[in-house]
C-alpha cells in the first residue's frame, strides 16, 4: 500500500557522519517531515548504540518485547533498533553457535566465548536484510538510516559488497574443503570444523541479501547525507568520508552543516567561536562542489521530542523536498581513448600519495589509505594491465592497455598527480 504522493520509486537515504554530529536527530526530523508528507516512512538505527528512541523521547512508551521490532510513532512514521541478539536467533545461529563453539576451544570461558561471537558485521548485515526485505515488499516509501559514526558506516556499506566477492570466489571452495577434512580432523583434534548447517545459514543469507549491493548502488534510489559540524576535525572526518562512500559507489547527494551558531547571539564569550564556524562555513561550501550543502541553526535547548524534531526538521528542509535526489553522479565510468581504455572514479580529497591500485585477474583493486574497493573489469578490459594512473580535479583517471612483455597476473600503480 502506497501513500498519496509518494515517490514512483522508492528511496533509501543514509545518514551518517562523525560521532555526536547529531545524526540522530536530524534522521528522526526527517523522517517526521516526510511523514507529514504522506510518505510512508521508516526510520532505522543501524548505529550499534541506538539513540532513536531517545531522540523521540519514547523510552517510557517502550517494552521490552518491543526490542527489534516496528514502533510506530506518528501517523506514517516507523522506527526501528535492530537488536543482534534477536537476529542471532533469526538468522545467525548455525554461524553464531560454531564462532562461539571455536572460541571456547582456544581458551575462553563459555559465557565470554558466546559474547565474543557476535562478531563486527553481524548487526550491519541483519539491518540490511530487513531494508531488503522492506524494499521487495514495498512496505515504505522511504526508509532513512542512522548509521553509526563514519568507520562503522563504512563497513555497513561495504559489506554487499564484500559478501558477494567471498560467496563467489570462496564460499564454494571452502565447503568442499570442510567436507573433506571434517572426518579426519575430528578424530584427533577437538578443534571444530563447520558443519553443513553453518554453510546453509550464509548461502541463506547472502540468498536474502541478493540485490542488495545493486540497491546501493543505485544513485537514483540510495544517496548518502554527510551531517557535520562548523569545526575542523569534523570537517576533515567528513572528507574522509566523502571520499569512501565515492570509493564504495555511493552517492552522496548533500552535507549537512549542523549546529552553527544563530547571528543573533551577541557575547563575547562567543566571539572566536563564531569566526571560528564562519571561517569553515565559508570554506565547506568549495570544499564539497557541486554537492549542494545546507546549514541548521544551534538550537537554544536539545532537539529532544516529537515537536522540536519537528522544528528542526523546518529549520532543515524548508520548501525543499526531503525525497528529492539533489545530486546524481556515477560512481565510476569507463571510456577508451587514443586505444587503451580509461577508468574514471571520483575521488575527492585526496592526493597521489594516498591512492595504490593493483590489478589481479578480473579485478581492479583500488586502495585508499585502510580501505579497498574491488572494482570488477568487464571481459575484454580484464585481459589488459594498468599502465598508469593520475589524479586531476577530484577524479582518479586508470589508463588500461595491452603490455609488450607477458601478461602479468598482479600488478601494482601508484597515482600520479
């Protein structure tokens, strides 16, 4: 069922950011502002501390069956903090049952073992096989996601991602592996070999999260919103994160510059604070061209409660269209010239130095500091290796061609500027 009005497609929209940003807050008014819209709308806590209660100030209304599952706000307003612990149940237990089994084995007492195996990863996937599960369904219009703070995030988008390469270039190797060497194994060692059920669990899973990666990917359903503060070490944070969500596919379609000070405060206590904010509200705007960036005021209280989400939500939107995508770029593009081709990836704020590429088999492994993005070749670019690689106006460029010496399987590039 449709609400009138609603997008002819649907829309998911991640919010995310450093730590205490104000993320939280400004998903919930979102989400109260296209409720008040007639869009069937689903706020969600993918952030493992989940704060979206609180920012309603609902605690008091909820009960402890209620964990995990869809509260209903307001008329046309969902939210809803995925609990691992109820997922565990759900979807994880053959995978959760044999962490835990292997961790009591190397050492660990059997109530720690079974803590330490909710590993990182399993909250992010469970959040992602409900947004499946919502969008096959079509069960909202819009769904907003408070992701944690940027690093977590990162690891929630990549994870599509991630499973996929290790379903198709692993899964099936290990299975046969395990079948092989179970027998053996355990008649003279006690450590435990996955069973046959842990193997039916991820198939099960990675079966349930089948096109979620093409979801993300998708600029014209799923955009990113950076939220930041007026401050330095925030703003470097939000660059970083910029850069990541590029790297990852995503589209991030707007910043949001959160608690800047109101023009009307006149103290001098606040002085160097306002030149201060005014300096990099000034500078943020060059710094994420064309992204478009919006600012919200510092509020005289917390944003706390139904009726000042909603006035943050005002403050934020205005006669903008909370569903509207406001910048739609791809991720990246090939295109050949002068007989090699070209990989283009946008890549803002970064420098030759912080980019490494290497190139292995069918794939195109571009690392940026800590992280990497597997960017798969179609078939006729695969067979040529990497000949360079610059970067020029926030966009890595990869020159790809046939070598006059043996076809090497791996190779490895650094950008130059």
């Amino acid at each position: 069922m449709r609400a009138a009005g609603a997008p002819s497609i649907m829309r998911l929209i991640l919010y995310s950011g450093k730590g205490g940003v104000g993320k939280t807050s400004i998903s919930a008014a979102t989400g109260l502002e296209l409720a008040r819209r007639g869009h069937r709308t689903l706020v969600m806590s993918v952030d493992p501390a989940h704060s979206l209660t609180d920012a309603f100030d609902l605690e008091k209304r909820l009960m402890d069956h209620e964990a995990g599952k869809l509260v209903s706000v307001s008329k046309n307003l969902w939210i809803q903090e995925v609990d691992v612990q109820e997922e565990i149940a759900r979807h994880w237990e053959s995978v959760y049952a044999y962490v835990s089994a292997l961790l009591n084995v190397s050492g660990l007492e059997q109530t720690l073992a079974e803590e330490l195996a909710i590993f990182p990863g399993m909250e992010e996937v469970s959040s992602l096989l409900y947004v499946n599960q919502y969008v096959r369904e079509r069960t909202f219009d819009v769904i907003l996601l408070d992701c944690a703070p940027t690093g977590e995030s990162l690891r929630f988008v990549s994870i599509p991602t991630t499973l996929e390469w290790y379903m198709t270039k692993l899964f099936k190797l290990e299975r046969r592996v395990a079948k092989m060497v179970r027998p053996m194994i355990s008649t003279f060692a006690s450590v435990p070999i996955p069973q046959e059920d842990y193997f039916e669990n991820l198939q099960a899973l990675h079966r349930k999260l089948a096109g979620i990666d093409r979801l993300m990917a998708d600029p014209k359903v799923t955009t990113v919103r950076l939220v930041t503060n007026p401050e330095k070490v925030v703003i470097k944070e939000t660059q970083r994160a910029f850069t990541y969500f590029c790297l990852f596919g995503l589209t991030v379609d707007a910043v949001i510059m959160n608690r800047i000070l109101p023009t009307e405060i006149h103290d001098t206590f606040f002085d160097t604070w306002k030149n201060t904010q005014e300096r990099w509200v000034q500078n943020i705007e060059e710094f994420f061209a064309p992204v478009p960036v919006w600012r919200v005021p510092l509020f005289e209280d917390e944003v706390l409660g139904i009726e000042r989400l909603k006035r943050l939500g005002r403050e934020l939107y205005g006669p903008r269209d909370p569903v509207r995508v406001y910048f739609q770029e791809a991720p990246y593009r090939f295109r050949k010239a002068d007989g090699n081709y070209q990989l283009h990836l946008r890549l803002p704020f970064v420098s030759s130095d912080d980019i490494h590429l290497f190139k292995k088999q069918d794939e195109l492994i571009i690392r940026v500091g800590g992280l990497k993005r597997h960017v798969s070749l179609p078939p006729r670019i695969a067979r040529c290796e990497p000949l360079s690689a610059r970067v020029r106006d926030g966009e890595l460029i990869v020159i790809m061609g046939r070598t006059n010496g043996q076809r090497e399987t791996k190779s490895e590039i650094t950008a130059a500027t």
